[in-house]
C-alpha cells in the first residue's frame, strides 16, 4: 500500500510539473516558448500524463478515477479517502516545484502580468462564470475522460504501452474539444493542489485564490461525472 501511495503522490505531482509547467512557460515573461498557446499547453498535458502512466504504471493520479473504481467495487472507502489527500499533497508539491523552476521568470512577470491570469497558470477557471453551466460541462467532461479511461483499459490493457498512449490521446482530444469553456480540470488534485500553492508562493500581486469556485466545480462536478462513468462502464459497456 505505501508503494502504490507514494507511486501516486509521485504521479500527481509529475503530472503537474508537466502542465503547470507548460502554463508557466507559455505566459510569464522571459520563457523560451512565452505565447505558444492552447495547443502547446493541451498537448504537453496529453504526453504528460502518457509519461506519468509509463512511468508509475497503474496509477489514478485523479481523486475523481479513485471514485470511480471505489463504486466499481476494485477499492475500499478508507483507501479512496487516503489516496485523494495523497495526489492533492503531490499535485501541491508538484506545483511548487514550477514556481522554484521558473521563479525567475515569476519575478520579471510580477509588474506586467494581471494577477488573474497569475493564478490561472495554477488552476483553473471559466472562460464565461455561469456556476451551474461550468458545474455540468465539469461533470460532463469527467464523464466522457473516464469512461475513455475505463474503456481503454478494458480493450487495450493487454497491449504493452497502450493504454498510457490511449490516455494522453484521451487527454488531447478532450481537451482540444471539450476544454474551451472551463478548462478542463476533471481532477480535484489538478486544481485543488495547485490552488492552495498559489495561496503560499510569495508573489506580491496576488489576487483571490477563488476557493468558492474551486470547491464547487472542479471540486464536487467531477466527483458527480465518476459516478455516473462507473455505473455507465458497469452496467452498459458491461465492464
């Protein structure tokens, strides 16, 4: 069990040097690849997480998959509490190692850059704030991952390497199509983790870490999306 955790935390926090990362390259000031844009940024998060899965194997880096295989039956409830806290404290980690990477670069930013679009390097937020409509396309787009997710693994996981390739492809495509309004978090530990860094880096120009959003959307609406994945994976795809 410390074995699976740790590969978790380690995971988690992987995951978010790959795309906080790119966020941070891709807007602060005095980068290499400064205005890159959504394409850059979606496909770093797509190989990313391919490299992740390679490296840690069988891993949800997701308290929201951890839902879903708790209602499958494949986890206990104490292991789904245990593991989510554990990616949240990697994904914060994770975070600050970027802030320490690109501190520089965070310091030349500091008088330039809107506060807002500061903390959106770390989590995320709605293109358009409508709570109720940015809950259900949080929902929805969760509900689309992980039933992939679960799909790919049920007829690719005899294939080596396929279903980390069949993920960071699932990642792209939700993405580029289904990430346009709120960002596509689908992982508490995506945006909670990096949320809370924002809150504890030391920058001057800080705005409001907007918990009241964080909690409510990418916080509850993908728990609701693995719910309904589940029962869909279980009792219609017959997984």
């Amino acid at each position: 069990m410390i074995h699976q955790l740790l590969a978790e935390f380690m995971g988690t926090a992987l995951m978010i040097i790959f795309g906080v990362g790119v966020h941070a390259d891709e807007v602060l000031n005095r980068t290499k690849y400064h205005g890159s844009g959504h394409i850059f940024s979606i496909t770093t998060w797509g190989f990313g997480i391919a490299m992740v899965l390679f490296i840690f194997g069988d891993v949800y880096i997701n308290p929201a998959m951890a839902l879903a295989q708790y209602v499958l039956g494949n986890i206990d409830l104490p292991y789904f509490i245990i593991v989510s806290f554990v990616e949240i404290f990697g994904a914060i980690i994770g975070s600050l190692i970027v802030y320490v990477m690109y501190a520089d670069q965070f310091k030349l930013s500091e008088k330039d850059i809107d506060p807002v679009i500061v903390r959106n390097i770390f989590s995320t937020a709605p293109a358009i704030r409508n709570l109720p409509r940015n809950f259900f396309v949080e929902a929805f787009a969760t509900f689309i991952f992980l039933t992939g997710i679960l799909s790919i693994s049920a007829h690719a996981g005899d294939v080596p390497g396929m279903v980390p390739l069949g993920v960071g492809f699932l990642v792209w495509a939700v993405g580029m199509g289904l990430g346009g309004t709120t960002g596509f978090a689908m992982n508490q530990a995506r945006d909670m983790g990096p949320r809370i860094a924002y809150t504890i880096i030391p920058w001057q120009k800080r705005t409001t870490s907007d918990f009241k959003y964080g909690l409510l959307v990418p916080g509850i609406a993908p728990f609701i999306g693995a719910i309904f994945a589940a029962l869909f994976a279980k009792f219609y795809l017959g997984i």
